[in-house]
C-alpha cells in the first residue's frame, strides 16, 4: 500500500509540473518538437535496455504497445496545444474527465466493470468541472466547444484515456518496465511521423543538439510520471487510478494561478475539490 501511495504521489506532482513546463517550452516551441523532442530523448536511453533485456516479448504484447502508442503520441501532442493557447488552472481539471473515458474503454477491451458507487464518483467529477468551467464566462455549455484550447485538450484526454488501457494490457501481458520501453520507443516513432507529415523542414538534426537541451528537465518529468503511473495501472484498475491522478487539480489551479498569473482561484479549487471528493468515493467503491 504504501509503494502504492508513493508512486501516485510521485505521479500527481510530476503530471502537473509537466504541464506547467509544457506550457512555458510553448511559447518559444512548436508543441510538435516538444513532443518528438522529449520521447527522442527518453528513447535514446530506453530503446536499448529493451533490446537487451526483451527482444524476445511476444508479438501480441508489441501489437497492444503499438497501437498504444499512436494514442500516447496523439495524445500528448494535442496536450501541449492546449496548454499553448488556454490557461493551466482551466485545461487540468478538464482532465478529469479521462476517468469516465478510462472505465468506458477498460469496460469494453479488459473488463472492468465499475460499481455504482464508482458511477457517482464520476458524477461527482463532472459536478466539479461545472465550477471550473464557469470561469470562463461561458458557463457549462456547447459554446466552449468553440475554443481552440479547450477541443485541443479533450482530444488530448480522449486519446490518451484510450492509451492507458493499452498501457493497461501490456502490463498484463509482461510488466511496467517492459511497458514503460515499448511506450518510449512507439511513442518516439509516431511523434516523429506527425512531426514530419505537418512540418516536413522543422526536425534538423544538425542542430538537434543544441535544441535538446530545454527539454532535458522536460523528459525527467516524463520519465518520473509514465513509470509511476505504469506501477499504479498495475496494481489497481484503470478507471479508479485515473480517477486519483485528478489530485493533481489542485496542483495545476495553484501553478496556474502562481506561474501564470491565472484568475478565479476560489472558484476553481471549490470546484477541484470535488473533483477530488468524486475521485475518492471511486477509490473506496472500485471493485
């Protein structure tokens, strides 16, 4: 239990100071090269411990770790756009709503099948965004859809909530560490094909060097919040882990209010509190 607690504090913090640097690299990156650029660095050190220690894995394991990683790359990709045009104290607690996505596709591809308790919690969770998004002077309803930030960071949510249940299965299939390798390597291979296919010119590899360092910090962050969250999906279910992750509401509406100068603070902790209050009934109700 207490490894348990540890790894999801560890995953909490790093998520949301990974946001927070995500969004400052924006304003002189293109969120496309920060996200080659920080799996190219990750998988200079992991593609050949893999190669090592699990050549030999099971094609089934590289399929599911495959296709998880064209969501990851996805995923992270439209993140960062996200938080390049809209304000971290908004665009993190939306995150909660990966948990929903989470059970609906943990139901579907592994089984898992919440409890009604669990289902309130969720409700709990979308209550709480009500708070969030009222800030915004829009209020809860279809207009915000319109906004560049916030379409970037549900499909941001979308898609990596559909690759933590790939994450989910290859731990099944093989362990975290194995899990954590084949999501560096597939999600370098894909982050540099969506790199190429929108800007052809902007990977120079001469120059890769000198531009890798800012993103040094950025792929430790990485590193300490994939594995910490591969050790988590192994030891509980996928849509009550994702349900605790959105502890990191808190830390994202402080950074954004510290860091960025974000307003509405009040408002948003109210509404992330029970958001977090939400997470909590789900841990205590997941089966």
């Amino acid at each position: 239990m207490f490894l348990i607690i540890f790894a999801t504090v560890l995953r909490v913090f790093s998520n949301s100071f990974l946001n927070a640097a995500q969004k400052s690299l924006s304003k002189s990156f293109s969120p496309l090269n920060t996200n080659f650029k920080t799996y190219f660095l990750l998988s200079i050190f992991c593609a050949p411990i893999f190669l090592i220690f699990y050549a030999g894995i099971s094609p089934e394991t590289i399929l599911w770790a495959f296709i998880g990683g064209f969501f990851g790359a996805l995923g992270n990709a439209f993140l960062i756009f996200a938080l390049k045009y809209g304000e971290l104290s908004i665009l993190g607690p939306i995150n909660s709503y990966k948990a929903i996505i989470g059970l609906i596709f943990g139901i579907i591809l592994i089984k898992e099948i919440p409890s009604a308790g669990a289902i309130f919690g969720i409700l709990l969770i979308l209550f709480g965004t009500y708070f969030i998004f009222e800030t915004t002077g829009e209020n809860f309803n279809f207009s915000l859809l319109k906004r560049k930030d916030i379409q970037f960071r549900f499909l941001a949510l979308i898609f990596s909530a559909i690759e933590a249940v790939f994450i989910k299965k290859v731990i099944l299939l093989s362990d975290i560490m194995c899990s954590f390798l084949l999501w560096v390597i597939f999600g370098f291979v894909f982050s540099f094909l969506i790199l190429k296919i929108k800007h052809n010119k902007a990977f120079n590899a001469k120059n890769l060097k000198h531009e890798l360092l800012p993103f040094i910090p950025l792929a430790f962050l990485v590193f300490v919040m994939q594995f910490s969250t591969n050790f988590v999906f192994e030891k509980i279910p996928v849509a009550p882990a994702l349900s605790l992750f959105q502890l990191s509401n808190l830390i994202n509406v402080f950074l954004g209010w510290k860091l960025f100068n974000e307003k509405h603070l009040l408002k948003k902790i109210i509404g992330s509190i029970i958001m977090i209050i939400g997470s909590i009934v789900i841990i205590f109700n997941s089966r």
